[in-house]
C-alpha cells in the first residue's frame, strides 16, 4: 500500500483510545492575566536575595531587588523551544501565597488571607501589595485575597504532583516533570492514571506521530489553532506496543532523552559536544519503535533483538544525573547497536519505509 500524508492522517484519527482515556487530568497551566503574581529571579540556591518579574497587563517587565520568602516560591518553566524530554532550569521563580495541602495525587489548597500573609511572608506580602498600590488601585480594599489570587486554580491541584508538561512551539514539545513542583503559563499538563506510563507518553507526545495531531484536530473541528489547549490534547490518540519489550525500550530511550537534553542544556556553558549527535540517534530509534506501534507493526525482529540487548534496564536514576561520563555509557550503547554484526542486515518492508518516505518529505511534518 501507498501511504500518503491524507491516509496516515486517517488511520491515526481513527484510533479510539486518547490521551485523556489514560489521564487523569490534563489541565491548563498558570492563567495568563495574573497581575499581582510574581516570577522571582533567585540569584543562588536557597537565596531569597533576588529580582522578580511582575506579570502584569498594563506594562511589560519591571525589575527590582527583593526577598522573598521561599516556601512561596516554585520553580518557573517557559515556553522555551528548547523543552523537549527534560525541563531547562531556568533562572526564575513563581510566587505562589497558597498553602498546599495534603501529599495524595490531587491536592487541596487555600489561598493565604491577606493577615496570614502579612504576619508569615511578610516581604511576600510588602511586594504584592506595593504592586497594587503602583497599578492605580489605591483606593480598592484590600481586605480580600482576590487582589492577589489566581483566576483559575485548578492548576494548584496538582502542585507537587508528578506530570508531563507539554508546550508548543513548531511541534509539540513533552517534558517529564518528575517532582512536579514546576510552574508553567504557556503549556498543558498531564497526569497519568498509570505513573508507570509517563516516560513511554513523554516519548509518543516527542515523536513525528505527534505532527500529525494538529490536522487531525482540524479535520475533526473544521479550524485550526497556533497553541494548543487542554481540550486538544485530550484527543491525542494512544496506541501501546503489544509487546512489553518494546514500550520498555521506550521508556528507557525516554530516560537517555531526558538525561542528555538536560546536559546539552549544560553544555551551552561547558562547552561539552557530542550531546545533539546522541538525542537525534536516540529519538530516531525511539521513532521508529513508536512508528511501528501505531501504524505497522512490522519491524525486523533483529532490530528489536539488537536494541533488546543493549537497552537493558537501570536501577540508576540517571536522566537526573550530572555526571557527564554516563554520556560515554550512552555513546557505547550506540556503538554497540551499529556494530552489531546483525545490525546492517536489518530491513524495513517497503511499507513501512513508504510511511518514513512520507513523513520525511512532506511539507507539514
């Protein structure tokens, strides 16, 4: 069969099963009109010593030097293109005056009253209430909260919960927020029923199956959209490999993913090369497997055999390492795979290299 761009399209919207089918909860991040919330810049780790950003809609950035209290502070994520398997730790944090409670998946929380606020984080409360008084609202009372609180906190459900955090950029864009103490404005995320899945979902939302998503949204609803929102994602379709190998395979790629994107992000200051060769080797192997998954199910089997061999499990949590030598074990799994004396009698079925044929030439994807 000849697979064009129109036909992948269809067999992928077709798929029953979707994102939302394995979540339990895929959620919009910090509301975008906040105007007394705050991105603080922490100068050193566990120094409140720094300059904050107010997000506001009537001006664009102010900076300052202040202090403030970090039990309110939460690591802040951007749409940075660079997000891909592992958030880039950014200089920023996210003042957020909420008490969460609670350790399960889905957590409550309140909102700091405006006396609470003022006797526990006293600068905390200084700063939001400076910023009120400098955006014109002198004469609003302030004994409410609503001056400072989000509009949607549905977001503050899952503070500290593990997830998938998904930006758009040119493609989509999943990064495994492991801790889950991430704050994030432009993005979706995703909580998993299953936690065992979030590391093969985080390679499927990475993959070039997920470049076919947003013309399965626009064939289904008859528009388009430049950023995507909770309730597309929703609608991602899900296949899982039949075989537990292979999903495990992927989920380890996943991890070898999420460790060198966060070195490369290191090297921008080390100098350190090689980390580009690596991820593209890696996610070309992971995009194969998921490829098949989806659409064939037809790989050689001593390709599988091969990856089966060298891709073995680890109790170490190495992609939140910084050690730098693991990239050597990487760059050796690599070498081992490529020499090995089956691996060049590998074949794809003319299928299957049709479907890689079209998705490398086209135009969209």
């Amino acid at each position: 069969m000849f697979w064009s761009k129109e036909d992948i399209v269809e067999r992928l919207s077709k798929i029953p099963t979707t994102l939302e089918d394995v979540s339990i909860e895929v959620f919009e991040g910090i509301p975008q009109k906040n105007d007394f919330l705050f991105r603080a810049s922490l100068s050193k780790e566990n120094c409140t010593d720094s300059a904050y950003i107010c997000r506001t809609l009537q001006t664009n950035v102010s900076v300052e030097q202040v202090s403030i209290e970090k039990e309110l502070a939460y690591p802040y994520m951007n749409g940075s293109p660079s997000n891909e398997f592992a958030i880039h730790s950014t200089q920023y944090q996210f003042m957020l005056p909420y008490e969460i409670i609670g350790y399960g998946i889905r957590k409550e929380y309140r909102i700091f009253q405006p006396d609470e606020l003022k006797t526990m984080f006293p600068v905390a409360y200084k700063e939001l209430m400076e910023n009120k008084l400098k955006s014109g609202a002198e004469k609003q009372n302030f004994d409410s909260a609503d001056c400072y609180r989000l509009e949607n906190e549905s977001f503050l459900q899952y503070i500290n919960t593990p997830k998938i955090i998904i930006t758009n950029n040119y493609n989509l864009q999943a990064s495994y927020d492991l801790i889950g103490k991430h704050v994030f404005a432009d993005g979706v995320g995703v909580v998993l029923g299953d936690p065992t899945l979030y590391l093969y979902i985080t390679a499927v939302l990475n993959s070039s199956i997920s470049k076919a998503f947003p013309e399965i949204w626009g064939r289904e609803h008859g528009q388009t959209r430049n950023k995507i929102c909770a309730n597309m994602l929703k609608r991602f379709p899900i296949v899982f490999p039949k075989k537990q190998t292979t999903e495990n395979i992927i989920g380890r790629i996943a991890r070898y993913q999420i460790y060198l994107n966060r070195q490369k992000d290191a090297a921008k200051v080390y100098a350190i090369p090689g980390y580009q060769r690596l991820i593209d080797f890696y996610k070309r192997i992971s995009d194969l497997l998921i490829l098949d998954t989806y659409m064939t199910d037809d790989l050689d089997p001593k390709l599988l055999e091969i990856l089966a061999e060298n891709i073995t499990p680890s109790d170490e949590e190495l992609e939140y390492s910084n050690d730098i030598n693991l990239m050597i074990g990487l760059q050796a799994i690599k070498d081992n795979i490529l020499y090995s004396p089956d691996f060049r009698q590998c074949r794809f079925s003319n299928e299957f290299t049709n479907i890689l044929a079209t998705l490398k030439n086209s135009s969209v994807w």
